[in-house]
C-alpha cells in the first residue's frame, strides 16, 4: 500500500482538485484506491456526493473506539472508495494529543490507523487541511509521497522550501516531495517564467502545469472528478501525466 | 426493464439505467452431466460473429478464456484452448465431450439506485435469458443487488421493496437451473424400477435387462458420431452385464425371447471389440510414451499414426454395424419381447405362485460364489493362464450379478463384498491387459512392417519396450495374485458373503 499525501500549509491552491482527480485515475487503472478526506470543510467528500459524516466521529476512530472499515463509503466509481470527513475532524488535533500524550507516537497515529488497511488498497491518497498541525504532520510522516500544489509565486516557493526543511527534519523515513504548479495561468508572465525555469533548477518539482481552467472550477457543479465530464480537457491531460510521476515515485 | 424495477426505487431514490449487451448463451455438459455434478456450470458466450468466450463458474473464481476460432460442440478437453479454463475442466470432463444442453439469449443491463445527492448507493444487475434452445421459454429474470461499501441499508431497503412487489420474489436458483427446469431438462436419466424382493424372478430380470438394453440403444448415437470413447465403452458394458445375466439367470425367462437374441449379444460384444482396444491403446498412449526409458516419446509417433488409421476403418465397420438392420431387429425384438415380461399386469404378477426374485437371486449368488471360490482355491503359483483368466471372467460375472441383486441386499455388506471382489478383479486384470497388450503390440508391429511405409526401427524398438512393460506387468500380476487369493478365500471375505445373501 502506498500513501500519497496533497498538502500545503496555504489555503485554496488545489490540494483537493489534485488529490480527487488522481485517486479517480489511480482507481481506473485498476489499483484499489482510497481517498481520505481529513479536511472538515469536507470539499473532497462533497465532489464524491458522499454525506460528510463519520459514526461516532474522528475521535474514536483515532483512539480506535471502532474499525477504520466502519467508516468507508464506496464512490461512484469502481474500486474508489472514500472515507469521508466529519465536523468533529476540527478537533483531530487535539484527539490525536490526548490518545497518545505528547509522545512521538502521536505524530504517527494516522499511519498507524491506515496500516489496517494494507491489504485492501494499493493507494491510499490523503486530501489534507491547510495548516501545519498535528494531523498535517501525521498525514506527512505517515506519506510515502507529498504532493504539493504550488502557485507559479515567489512566495510560494519559499513556503515549498520551508516544507522541504521540516521534512528533511524527520528521523527516520522520509516522505519524498513532488511539487506540481497549479492554476498555472500562461498570460502571466511571471507564471511563465517560474514554471520554464524551476523544475530544471530544484529537487522535486514537476515539469507539469496544470493549466486555471473553469472546467476545474466546475468539478463543484458536476460533483464529479475532472476526466468524467471533461476527458479531453488539457488539464485532465496535465492530471494523467501527474499521475504517471507519482505512481513511478511511490512505486505503485 | 427500468418499469419492471421502479418498486426498487419508491420514492427515495431515482433509477439510472446503463447500456443493455446482448449475448447468446450456450451451456454445455458432458451427456453424463459431470460438470454440473461437480458444481460448474461451463457456458459458451457470444456476442455478434466473433467466436465468443468460454466462462467456467464453479472453481472458485470464476476464468474465461476466449475462443480464437469457433469450436464445433461437442468437443474433448483437447479441443478446448489451452489454459487456466482447460485446466479448471479437465477432470471433470476426463475424456468425456462437452455438448450444448441448452442454448438462449441473455441480455444483461445494469441500473443504478441514486440518492437525493445524486450518489449511487446501490447497483443492480439486471439479467434476461431467453432459452431457444431444446425449446423456446419465457424470458427468465434475474436481479441482483449489489450493496456498496458503506450503504447496506440502502441495499436492504431496496431489496425489500423488491420483494414487497408484485413482480418479484427471492430466486431459489440460478438462471442456468431455472432455463434448465424450463426447457424440461433433467440431470436425472429416467430411471426404469429398481428390482425388488418380491418381484417375480422373471420380472426382476426382464427388469435388468431392459436397463442395459436402454443404455446400449442411449449410447448409439454418441458412438456412430464419435463424440467420445465413453459411449463405446458404455456401451459395451452395457452389453456384457447383458450377456452375464442371461448366462446366469437368463432361464426364468421364455426360452424362445433368449435363444433368438442372445447370440445378437455375442455378435455385439465382437463387433465392438476391435474400436475399443484401439481406443484404449489412443487413451493410453501418452502415458506409456512418457514412460519410454530406452526410446523417445516421438519414437511412438508413427505408431500412433498407425493406430489411428486402423481406428479409422474399426470404426467403419462398427458404424456399419450399428446401422444395420440385424442391429435394430435384435434391439428393438429384445426390448419388447422384455417389455411383455416386465411390464406384465398386477394381477397377472400377484396370481403368479412362481419364484421370487428374492429366491432367485439368493441361489444364483450362493451357486456364483461357490463356483468363485473353487476356481481361486484351486489356483496354484504353477497354474495355467487359462485357468486365471477363467478365474478372471468368473469374477466379473459375480460381479455383474452382484450389481443385479444390489437392490435385494443389505448396503454395508453389499458395500464390503464388492470391496473384496474388487481388489481381485485389479489384479486379475492386470493379468489380462499385460497378455493381451503386449500380444497386440506384437501383432501391430506385424502389420506395421507389412505397410509399404514401413515404421522407423526407433518405432519398433520403442513397441518393443512397451511389450516388455506389458510383460513386467502381467508377471507382477501374477505374483500378487498368490497374496491376494489368500486374502479372498480368507475367512473375513466368507463371512461378508454370508451377510450379503437376502
Ligand atoms: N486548475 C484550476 N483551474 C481553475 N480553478 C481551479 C484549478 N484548480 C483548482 N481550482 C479551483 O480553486 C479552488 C480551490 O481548489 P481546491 O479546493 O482544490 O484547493 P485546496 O488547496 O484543496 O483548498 P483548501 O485549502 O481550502 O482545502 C476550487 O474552487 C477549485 O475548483
Ligand atoms: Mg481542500
């Protein structure tokens, strides 16, 4: 089993449009994959059409108070399942904390929690809140990849190096980084510049855009992943090519 | 097909329909049901002229394999496609043939249950079968719901609304059983009466024999078209037991019905005897050219060939045979002249004070069984092969007659005095086949030399080295028998043919 995060610490740069569309494409290519929606917001669980409710809460399914299984939904598409987000996720952090003190061990919990899955999926994709919390740490260690989504901006390349820094920090396994630019917006100029240049002189960036188009905005109308309803979409292509790197990354 | 399921969706949910494939379906199964007495259903697929795919359900997962090029039903193992499904099947179909049973169209077409979101919480699969043939049916409905993870009361909650319906009820059996009940299809042969204890003897026999008379008329067809060597063999077994029980209780019968057929019965054992041991050596051979040590498996080659071609003008002859009117006169004068006896009024039956089948059937095995014994004891290591192949056919007339009295006779001493009988007759057959194969490899080898396209000497050599297997054989044979007549003439087995005796 594979475990693919999508995280940023910044809000609305495509963590959730990147981690629903490659679960959908990891799952038509036969792998039995997962997508959990750690953010209470729940946008991944509502493109899914799934009600964002989890029985008896985030809170006892950390302290284990029931099986993970309880809790999955299956999506509309074969072998996609989905284990939906819950209001009480706001209080995951603290559920995390208190379940296993301050100990080491509570920055491991989720992947802990997902171990009991290995023999049911091959990819387990995670669709994080942005934050750096205890639940973003846990989704990080617990990750055999991160995918960052990065607006072609100065600024969020520092907050991707930053990212680097604090991962390089953890003992023991590391998950590997691969950013990708999102709303890549070709009339900017800046844009243009960053994306040409970038991936040739750092670690861990993909040479792949995904291009701002409002057919992505409109996975919201649809709730629907992007290739179902726009499968000729350059930005479902920029998606299908994403998706090749990852699954060469984490060995899927 | 979405009115039909509109129960299903109430006022909770909407229905969605997918795209309808339609399929023409063949089941097959040997004449003999094997597969379906294992629990597989084997099922030939085919949409529009493509030769189709084979599916095989019942192993476990269920394998398909699909056809490169149509194949002609019936058809052997070797004439399905190599593969997982070939291996799934080849020994429940043995060297039997697989032939269509029944034949329909199935149109499957799958629904969607959707919520108030507009999320699939349920799949349902709708299937149709529509049998053409032995004969045309009604369409056969099948649905299935399929729950999906995370939304079984959705699942519960349609299944009960289907069933709360008007149309619908839960299926007790698959489509297959239900096209199978349909076209009037039945795994059980309809069986004539078993015997019983106070049937007249006449009855009783007349009874048997019919039996045997309908499997050899049965198994005609399947022999004439070559569909597989099991019809023959059948068949001919089917004509022994005849020849056994006329033999040995064949005297409560009139005398006129067996002095004209009988005969016919010796003629028929003849007339199928040479198809069979070329048979026999064709089924073997890739055994015994695996277990060359001197010669190469592709030595035999040629003399499979040979064998082939002599099968070939056999089956001419045994065709010929079997279509001729000397064949039909003595079947169908034999079946009616036992029809007359078997199916005799009641009354006639009850005002009867003759023997009992009971009666007959107790001095025919105590005398069988005696005469049994006398030849074994009087078989020494020094005694002459005829003598053991007197034993042997001695043996399998008390096994014929045995069978025959089965339904007389209490079932775990019946059970244990074959057992015995049994070990005997092994060996006592391998006795037999060792002679009388290595016998026939010599004249084969004869015939072979006489051919203008004389065999390779590998050839011979290689017969050669199965003659002498053959020879090891019977000499093995010969040694256990020492054993195993001591074993049969041993007081455990007397006491068992005692119990055995009604
Ligand atoms: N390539 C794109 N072109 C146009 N709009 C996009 C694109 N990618 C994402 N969006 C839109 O941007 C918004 C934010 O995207 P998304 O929800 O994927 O970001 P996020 O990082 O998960 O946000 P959050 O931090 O709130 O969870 C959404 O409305 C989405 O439809
Ligand atoms: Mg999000």
């Amino acid at each position: 089993m594979r475990i693919v995060a999508s995280y940023n610490v910044k809000g609305g740069v495509g963590k959730t449009t990147a981690a629903v569309n490659l679960a959908y494409l990891s799952a038509r290519e036969g792998r039995r994959t997962l997508l959990w929606d750690l953010d209470p917001q729940g946008a991944a669980t509502f493109l899914f059409r799934v009600k964002p409710r989890v029985k008896g809460g985030g809170g006892r399914l950390v302290r284990r108070e029931r099986p993970i299984g309880a809790a999955l939904k299956a999506t509309d598409f074969t072998g996609l399942d989905l284990l939906p987000a819950d209001v009480t996720y706001r209080n995951l952090d603290l559920d995390l904390a208190g379940a296993h003190g301050r100990s080491t061990k509570a920055s491991r919990a989720l992947g802990r929690l997902l171990g009991e899955l290995a023999d049911d999926y091959d990819v387990v994709f995670l669709d994080t809140p942005p934050s750096l919390s205890l639940v973003s740490e846990n989704a990080l260690r617990a990750s055999d990849v991160v995918l960052v989504p990065i607006i072609p901006t100065v600024l969020a390349l520092r907050t991707y190096d930053q990212l680097a820094e604090f991962v390089d920090g953890f003992d023991g396994r590391r998950p590997r980084l691969h950013a990708f630019f999102s709303m890549a917006d070709r009339r900017k100029s800046l844009h243009r510049e960053i994306i040409a240049s970038l991936p040739g002189e750092r670690d861990g960036i993909s040479p792949t855009a995904v291009p701002a188009l409002s057919q992505v905005e409109q996975m919201a109308v649809h709730r629907a992943p992007l290739p179902v309803y726009a499968p000729d979409s350059p930005a479902t292509r920029a998606y299908h090519s994403l998706w090749t790197e990852l699954a060469g990354l984490a060995g899927a | 097909m979405l009115g039909a399921l509109n129960p299903a969706a109430g006022t909770r949910y909407t229905l969605s329909a997918g795209q309808a494939t339609t399929r023409t379906v063949t089941y097959l199964d040997t004449v003999d049901w094997r597969l379906r007495r294992k629990g597989l259903v084997l099922r030939h697929e085919r949409a529009t002229s493509e030769a189709g795919t084979l599916r095989l359900d019942g192993t476990g997962d269920a394998v398909s394999a699909t056809l490169p090029s149509p194949v002609a039903w019936p058809a052997r193992i070797e004439h399905l496609p190599d593969g997982e499904l070939r291996d799934g099947l080849a020994d429940a179909m043995w060297v039997r043939a697989v032939a269509p049973v029944a034949k329909g169209r199935l149109v499957t077409r799958e629904a969607a249950v959707l919520n108030e979101d507009g999320k699939i919480v349920v799949r349902l699969d709708w299937a149709e079968l529509t049998g053409s043939e032995p004969v045309r049916t009604e369409p056969l409905v099948r649905v299935t719901v399929r729950p999906l993870l995370g939304y079984r009361r959705d699942a519960e909650r349609v299944t009960r609304a289907l069933r709360d319906s008007e149309g619908f009820e839960p299926a007790e059996d698959t489509l297959y059983q239900a096209l199978l009940a349909a076209v009037g299809s039945t795994a059980e042969a309809i069986a004539r009466p078993a015997i019983s204890a106070d049937m007249p003897a006449d009855v009783a026999v007349a009874t048997a024999l019919l039996g045997f008379a309908d499997t050899i008329v049965d198994n005609v067809d399947g022999v004439v078209d070559d569909v597989d060597t099991e019809f023959l063999h059948d068949l001919r077994v089917a004509v022994r037991r005849s020849r056994s029980l006329i033999k040995l209780a064949g005297d409560v019968l009139p005398e006129r019905l067996v002095a004209r057929h009988a005969p016919g019965f010796k003629w028929l054992g003849d007339v199928t005897t040479p198809t069979r041991d070329l048979d026999v050596y064709l089924l073997e051979l890739e055994e015994l050219a695996a277990g060359l040590v001197a010669g190469e498996r592709q030595d035999l080659e040629p003399f499979a060939e040979h064998l082939d071609r002599e099968r070939r003008k056999a089956r001419r002859a045994l065709v010929r045979a079997l279509r001729s009117q000397r064949f039909t006169r003595l079947l169908d004068g034999w079946r009616s002249g036992l029809a007359g006896i078997a199916e005799r009024e009641e009354s006639e039956k009850d005002s009867e004070r003759g023997l009992a089948a009971r009666e007959l059937v107790a001095g025919r095995l105590r005398r069988m069984v005696k005469k049994v014994t006398r030849r074994a004891q009087a078989i020494t290591p020094d005694s002459p092969s005829e003598d053991v192949h007197d034993l042997r056919k001695r043996c399998k007339e008390l096994r014929y007659l045995l069978e025959f009295a089965k339904p007389l006779c209490d079932e775990s001493a019946f059970r244990a005095a074959l057992k015995d009988l049994k070990k005997l007759q092994d060996i006592l057959g391998d006795f037999q086949d060792g002679e009388v194969q290595s016998a026939a490899l010599r004249v084969f080898a004869e015939r072979m030399q006489e051919d203008p396209s004389r065999p390779p000497a590998a050839t011979l050599l290689a017969m050669g080295e199965l003659s002498a297997r053959f020879v090891t054989l019977q000499r093995q044979a010969r040694h256990d028998l020492t054993a195993a007549l001591e074993r049969f003439l041993g007081p455990d087995t007397q006491v068992r043919s005692e119990a055995l005796l009604p």
